[in-house]
C-alpha cells in the first residue's frame, strides 16, 4: 500500500465535504498548504494538540468513508479498465475514454 499521506490525498477529493468546515480547513492547510503542526496551529489561533487531533480524526473519517463506500478504489479501477479500452487503439473509442477520463479527473 502507498504511504498515509499519498493514501489522504487520495481520498480527500472524494470525500472532504463531508467533514466540518474545521476538519477541512486543517487538512488543506496540512495536506495542500504543505504546513507544520505547529504553523496551522498559530494560523488558526489553537493549540497543536489541538490541530492533531483534529487531523487525527479527520483522517480517520476519511478512511471509515472510503471503507464503506470505496469511490477512490471503485474510481482506480475504472481509470485502469479506461487505459486497456484506449490502448486497443479504435479513434471513436479513444474519444470516448478520453471524456470518461476527463470526467473522473474532474474530482481531483
């Protein structure tokens, strides 16, 4: 399995709107922004452990949703089965792929 922190990035398209808006906020910064601890926990005026844990459960929520519902897995596989379609080489087919492709990229 790839390490935690590309396995969050993974999902969080998928599924961070169903965090709160403090949950977002400190996966963005941490995740997105490249941000310590530390720095978000002084951007945002709490304490680190505050920020920690926060991130903490986040991740966890993260984790439980793509347990239950696997968009990101499910989302994998199709890109995958997209790439073998093109790959037979057919224009309209490719054309087509590449649409599919481009809808799936949309969540990222």
């Amino acid at each position: 399995m790839e390490n935690q922190f590309d396995y969050i990035n993974e999902l969080m398209p998928f599924y961070l709107s169903l965090l709160t808006e403090r949950q977002q906020e400190i996966l963005k910064l941490y995740f997105y922004e490249d941000l310590s601890l530390t720095e978000i926990a002084e951007n945002l005026n709490i304490s680190r452990n505050g920020v920690y844990d926060t991130l903490k459960k986040a991740e966890k929520s993260l984790k439980e949703y793509e347990d239950k519902l696997q968009l990101s897995q499910e989302s994998a596989l199709r890109l995958e089965k997209y790439e073998k379609i093109r790959s037979l080489g057919y224009a309209d087919v490719n054309k087509i792929i590449n649409e599919l492709i481009q809808r799936e990229e949309e969540y990222e």
